[in-house]
C-alpha cells in the first residue's frame, strides 16, 4: 500500500495507523529487552543486552515520529490542491509479543535517484521477494501503468526473502500476469540506505533497528553479544544516529 498525502492533512499523516511513534517504539524495546534477558538468564549476557538496547532507546527518544524532510516539509507548507499528493510506503514490521511497526519511506525522493540505481531482471530477483498483496484498487489500472519504469526493491537483512517492492505493486501485477521476466528492477541494498530515502531521520532508525534484530545472534554466546553490540554502535555512528 502506498500513501497519499495531501497538503492540507499533515496532522492526519501522521496520525495514521501507518505511523509509528516514539511511545511505541520504547515500549516494543522495552517489551524486546525483557525478552531478551528472560532467554539470556546469564550476568554477562545481560549487562551486554542492557547497552545494546539503551542504545536504541536513546534513538528514539531523540528523533521524533513526525519531524519531516526538507523535500515533505515544503509539500506540506506549499500551496495546496486536490491533486497535490505525496507517495510514501509504509514497511511493516511484527515484532513478535508487540505488533506492528512501520518504517515509511520517502518514494518522492527514491524516484529522483532512481536513475542512479543498479538495476537486475525481475525473473533474477523473483525467488528472494517478500510479495505485496494485490492492490485493492487494480481493476482501476491498465497495463499501461508500466510505462512507469522499473520496480523499486529495498533489501531485509537476516531474510529469505529479502527483498520486498516499495514502489511499483501495480506493475507488478501486470508483470506476473504477462509474464515479463525481463522486466527491470532497481534496487537499494542495506548498505546503500540514507536518511533522504525516508520521511524523516526517526523511520530511517525503525528501519534499521529492524533490520539489526533480524541478524542478532545467540542471546547466550558472550562473544557474539560483544560483537553485536560494537557493530551496532558503529552503524549508528556511521549513519549520524548517535
């Protein structure tokens, strides 16, 4: 599903089911730790679990849910009419015990760096794609919709299927349906994420974090916990989080 937004419904943004806050970030942590530390059952373990977390916490205590862009700020202070609209995707996240997050990217800016993006065949990328269901409003589109360009995937870590679409469900509808193996994908890999491709620094963080907790090693090898932690402290850094 992608979002439309319109100029005048920013409060109604981001009070949509489809944002995340920071209240529900510290609590799905939080609930994450306690679970965490009731499978460690272990001093050391435990004392690396609470700086692995806290390091998260002060994340999203200090980026919040509704900053926006310099790109989302000026649609949402811009002069408005009825077919002004902003596309983002929101990503869904389970945490399991928790519920859903979502981290939303900023398609708006994706699509101007598009041409920048390496690029496979669809039939290439195929058997690694966590498919979108398909859109409620299909009957409203043609196949001309692919004249749109390629597909837009990002990367999941940690996943067998790690990639899903954020731009281009429509297409690749009619994709399947006319069997376009050779139709082009654009791809950003985990390694190559930035803030811009989000609505704001706060998703680029959920998004992350998400992807961290897919590839978190056993709770009980103090090593592996060690090496956890540093990298994630890292990539924090790396990335202007901390």
């Amino acid at each position: 599903m992608n979002n439309l937004v319109f100029t005048f419904m920013k409060n109604n943004f981001f009070n949509s089911p489809d944002i995340s806050t920071n209240k529900q970030l510290i609590e799905c942590i939080d609930n994450l730790h306690k679970q965490f530390l009731k499978a460690s059952n272990n001093y050391f373990t435990s004392k690396i679990l609470n700086k692995y977390f806290c390091l998260w916490k002060g994340v999203f205590n200090t980026y919040k849910y509704d900053d926006v862009s310099d790109s989302f700020y000026r649609f949402l202070t811009g002069n408005p009419t009825m077919n002004d609209s902003y596309e983002t995707y929101p990503y869904h996240f389970y945490f399991n015990g928790y519920g859903s997050i979502y981290a939303n990217f900023d398609i708006e800016y994706i699509k101007t760096i598009k041409h920048k993006l390496p690029t496979i065949k669809y039939s290439d990328i195929k058997p690694i794609l966590d498919l979108n269901s398909v859109p409620d409003n299909i009957s409203d589109f043609t196949d001309c919709c692919l004249n749109a360009g390629s597909l837009i995937v990002v990367q999941l870590c940690g996943s067998d299927k790690c990639y899903k679409i954020i731009d281009g469900n429509h297409r690749q509808y009619f994709i399947e349906k006319q069997h376009l193996a050779n139709f082009k994908v654009s791809l950003i890999s985990f390694d190559s994420l930035e803030e811009n491709m989000f609505i704001n620094k706060f998703n680029y963080a959920v998004y992350l974090f998400f992807n961290e907790l897919n590839t978190f090693p056993n709770y009980t090898n103090v090593f592996k916990l060690h090496k956890k932690y540093f990298y994630c402290k890292k990539l924090l850094l790396s990335k202007g989080l901390i």
